[in-house]
C-alpha cells in the first residue's frame, strides 16, 4: 500500500518580519503549548515560529511518545496536533487522551480543510482546526483566544452570568446551563449559543454564525455557500447536547436560507 502523501505547507506562508517583544508579549505570552508534527522540518519551523511568538513549546514527533509524556505530568495549556501521522493519526489520538482523562483543549493543525474533516474534528472534541496556509501568527492567535481567558489572574475577572428563559451562560468559564444542567458544550458551540442568544427574537444568518465559528472572512467547504453545511452540523451537534438535558428542547429555530433564531418554538423545518 503506497503511504500517504505528506502536507508540504511553509511554516510561514505570510508570517512576515518576527514582531518586536511587547507584541510578543501580547500573542502568547507564558501559554504552555504541545506541538504534535512527523514532518520534522514543519515541526522545527513551526515551533521556532510559535516560540518566536511568546509560546513555551514542547514539539512531538509522534502521538504515542506524547501521550507517554503527558501522562508522566507535562505540563501545558494546550495542545496542537497534526491530523496525519503515520503511528497514531491526530484524529484517533484525541479520543485516547480523553479516555485517559486528558482534558487539555485540542487544536487541529492541517492541510486537510475539506468540511468532513473539520467536522470530524469537531464531533471527536476539538475546539479549533486550523489550515496550516493560514500561517502561524493565525494560528497563535487562535491559541491565544483559547487559552488567555482561563489564564488571566482571578481578581480581574466578573463572575458574570447570563440569563435568557431556562438558559444560563457563564462566559468566564465558557459554559451553558438548561435547567442548571451543564449542557457540555464545546467553547465553540458556547459562543454559537451566546450569539443566538443574544440576539433573542431576531434571526442570525449563517455567515454571522459561522464568523462566530472562525473569524470574518474565513470560508471552508465548496461554492459560495459551503460554509453553511459546517454551520448546520455544529447547530445540529448543540440540539442534540440541549436535548440530553431536556428532550422537548426546541429553542433554536431554522430560517430557510437564512439562518436561526434562539426564541419560543414555532413549527419550522429543522436543517
């Protein structure tokens, strides 16, 4: 069987001029990053770069000696992981650290950018992936928003709790409660919920949804409008989360076309 045909992606396709240290400073500074690649030379590049960035990186060559590593007490804040690797594939090495109680937040570093994937990705817990022609500042940024909100010091946080109907939403923590049951969302599916939320009564499109999702602009999944298969996955995903807690659970109603609306039910296809 011929092997698979590794990603050939610069570590830095428009990273630019390395940026002075207080900018540093504010990229990622003091975040505890494991950086899971086979390609040993995407590898060096990639956390030369992060490390550049204001990151502590500990690189990995493999899933298996990482994971070993890991469960010795490594300590990190987050871990990166590339989906092809011959040993142990990115995506079957996730579901392994959750059964041995990992609970580290998981980030996908690929080339692989069809929807599927990122799907994929996302059902097996996941809570970024990333397209490794996006660049490393990208994803250090993506890595800052993840992880610096758990990181700030505890006095300079407002325990602020939001209420709408039965649901509650803690943003400091990133988590939603249905009748004071914790819905277990992803952080990603948390700030879905937060924006329909907040927007109670009025519909929100899936381009604005699936900006929620990544960032403004971004597109994966074919033709103008592909974005929309990956929005209607995720909304599928957090209706079937809220109906663990509550099987009548009807609250996020679909716009043909348009988008959803959080609010009373009304009869309405569900896509």
């Amino acid at each position: 069987m011929t092997a698979p045909m590794k990603e050939n992606v610069s570590a830095w396709p428009s990273s630019g001029p390395v940026p002075p240290t207080e900018v540093v400073e504010e990229l990622g500074a003091q975040t505890r990053l494991i950086f899971v690649d086979d390609d040993d030379d995407y590898r060096e590049a990639a956390s030369a770069e992060l490390t550049d960035l204001g990151f502590s990186v500990q690189s990995f060559s493999d899933g298996p000696t990482m994971l070993a590593s890991v469960l010795d007490g490594i300590d990190a804040d987050v871990i990166v992981l590339d989906w092809n690797m011959p040993s142990l594939a990115g995506i079957d090495l996730l579901p392994r650290l959750r059964r041995q109680g990992i609970l580290l937040p998981v980030v996908f570093l690929t080339g692989r950018s069809s929807p599927v994937h990122e799907n994929l990705a996302l059902d097996r817990g996941a809570l970024d992936f990333v397209d490794k022609s996006r660049g490393v500042p990208i994803l250090a940024k993506r890595l800052r928003l993840l992880v610096e909100p758990a990181k700030r010091p505890a006095e300079l946080e407002i325990d602020e709790t939001l209420h709408c109907g039965r649901l509650m939403l803690k943003p400091r923590i990133g988590r939603a409660f249905w009748d004071d049951v914790d819905v277990n969302l992803t952080l990603t599916e948390f700030n879905i919920v937060r924006l329909l939320a907040s927007n109670i009564g009025s519909h929100v499109t899936y381009r604005a949804v699936y900006d929620c999702m990544h960032h403004v602009g971004f597109i994966a999944g074919s033709g103008e409008n592909g974005y929309r298969t990956n929005v209607r996955s995720s909304i599928k995903r957090i209706r079937n989360k809220f109906r663990i807690a509550d099987p009548a659970f009807a609250e996020i109603e679909n716009y043909p076309s348009f988008g959803y609306r959080w609010g009373s039910a009304v009869a309405s296809p569900q896509s």
